[in-house]
C-alpha cells in the first residue's frame, strides 16, 4: 500500500470513529454483540480467557489494525498478554485508543501510527491479531511471509487470531446469498410488515430483491475495503496450519441493517434480530453459504 493510498484510508477512518461512538452499526446491537461474545468465546467466559485457557499466556502481543484498542487493552487486563503493540493507520482512531489505557497498564499498552504493510519493526511476536483488518491487506502474500519469518515468534509457538471478514470481495454477493436474504425477509413480512417496510428502505432493495452494494463507490470510499477478502484462508493455508475455525455468521446482517439499526431496537424489532442470527447460521450449517466473518487461529505449519 502506497503512501497516498494510506492516507486516504486514514482519513476515511478517522471520519469512522465518530460513526462508530455514536452506534448504530450492525455489529452493534446489542443481541448481535452478545451472540458474538458466546460465539468468539468458544464455550469459555470470555474469549480472551478462551484464548488463555487454550494457547498459554503470551509475552509479546502485536494487533494490526487495532482501532480504538477496546480488544487489545481486555488483552492485558485479562492476564492474556504481557505486552500490547497496536498500529492501525488513522491517527484520531489511535488518539483515542491510547486514551482509554488504564493507569495501571499504561507501561504494558502501545498504540502507534502506522501502515502494516511497509512499516511493521521488530519480531518475535507470540500473539499477531487482526480484528477486522487483514480483508484491508492489499499484498496478502507479503503480509502472511512476513508474519511467518519475520514478525512472529516461530520457536516459543507464536499464534496468528483473526476475527476476520473473509466473504466476497467489495460485498458483491452471490445471487444464492442474496435470495436467502430476500426469503428471509418475505419470511419476517407476515408478522412484522411495518418493519419489513423500514428495512427495505436502506437503499439495497430494488424493489423485489437485495442487491449488493455498487463495487465502485466501495472502492472510491475506501481502496482497501474487503479488496482481496475472498483469498485471505487460501493464502494463510500456503503458510500456516489451522487449528481453530469458528463460524461467525454476518451474512445476513450488514445488509438487512444497513440504515436499519433504529428500526430494531424495540420487542419486535429484537424478534427480527434474534430470528436472522439463527436463520443465517442454519443456513450456513446447512451448507447453503459459508460464513462471511470467522474466528480463526493459526499456527506455523510445522508445530
């Protein structure tokens, strides 16, 4: 990623933060947030202790794209890491990241500026997490020889964790997916039709269908936004071993939502939430689509 390509993106998430402290978001009502919680945790209270119980404590922590650092700091408290890194290119998003460090880890937490795919320095990382940001990776195979010879630690049992989007590239969904999600909502119409009518106002329904988002206004918004999604577990697979892979659904959220979060925040509106969580994951059980966001964890290959 270029140095001018960077900036746009950082200015494009700086304007983010602002969005996301407001709510709103898919990800952020609260019965989807609770689902994930239960899901990522894999059985376990939480998942750092998941992560704890499972993998050891480790020593030296990198996060790459790590926001407003919420995930990074649980980290520490939690007794998971000793050490914290997180780099995420937009200054404001870092501000306020290195703001909510606790006083009593502030000498454990570092929150710095800068762009994963030239400026990473220093190795020998025990745990490298990506929250959201490896489907942002324009040189996906730079990053992952990176990761496995130079920035993980190979001997003490370095871990690679991703809570990851790994669905179609620029959102431009398959006609199977999408018509799952326009049964879905002929499905919720008969008993929730006003609603039905305010979701269909999001500006991804033509009328009769979903349809996805146009590719050019995503990449105009943001060049990197999910621009080689579809190749991060094949190209992890040629460097690394898989020891964990939790389906996390998301399919039919970010567009059933989208501009639709207001209109599901009462009884009924939660109704619609908590039967598409369960209705997207049947259908991934099912085989009829594969889930869009995963929790994964990686291992070097021979270990």
């Amino acid at each position: 990623m270029n140095d001018e390509k960077a900036k746009r993106i950082a200015e494009k998430w700086d304007k983010a933060r602002d969005t996301f402290a407001k709510g709103g978001a898919w990800h952020q009502h609260p019965l989807v947030v609770s689902t994930y919680k239960q899901r990522l945790a894999a059985g376990s209270e939480s998942l750092v202790k998941h992560l704890l119980q499972t993998y050891g404590k480790r020593r030296k922590c990198l996060s790459i794209g790590c926001g407003d650092g919420g995930i990074e700091i649980e980290m520490v408290l939690g007794g998971l890491c000793e050490s914290m890194k997180g780099i995420d290119l937009s200054p404001a998003r870092i501000a306020l990241a290195t703001a909510n460090i606790p006083n009593a880890i502030k000498d454990k937490v570092e929150f710095r500026v800068e762009n994963a795919e030239k400026d990473i320095n220093g190795q020998d990382y025990d745990l490298v997490l990506f929250t959201h940001s490896f489907h942002h990776i324009f040189d996906l195979e730079s990053m992952a020889k990176a990761l496995r010879d130079r920035i993980m630690d190979r001997e003490n049992g370095g871990i690679l964790v991703l809570e990851e989007y790994v669905g179609p590239v620029r959102w431009q969904f398959p006609k199977e997916h999408l018509d799952l999600m326009t049964d879905f909502l002929k499905d919720v119409e008969k008993e929730f039709p006003s609603y039905v009518k305010a979701i269909r106002q999001n500006g991804l329904w033509d009328g009769q269908h979903f349809v996805p988002p146009n590719a050019d206004a995503v990449k105009k918004d943001d060049p990197s936004e999910t621009v080689r999604s579809n190749e991060i577990i094949p190209v992890l697979s040629d460097y690394f071993t898989l020891v964990e892979d939790v389906a996390l659904g998301g399919n039919f959220f970010q567009w059933i939502f989208h501009n639709a979060y207001n209109s599901l925040q009462d009884e009924n509106g939660n109704k619609i939430v908590e039967r598409m969580l369960k209705s997207e994951m049947e259908a991934i059980k099912m085989g009829k689509m594969k889930s869009d966001y995963v929790f994964q964890v990686w291992k070097h290959g021979e270990l």
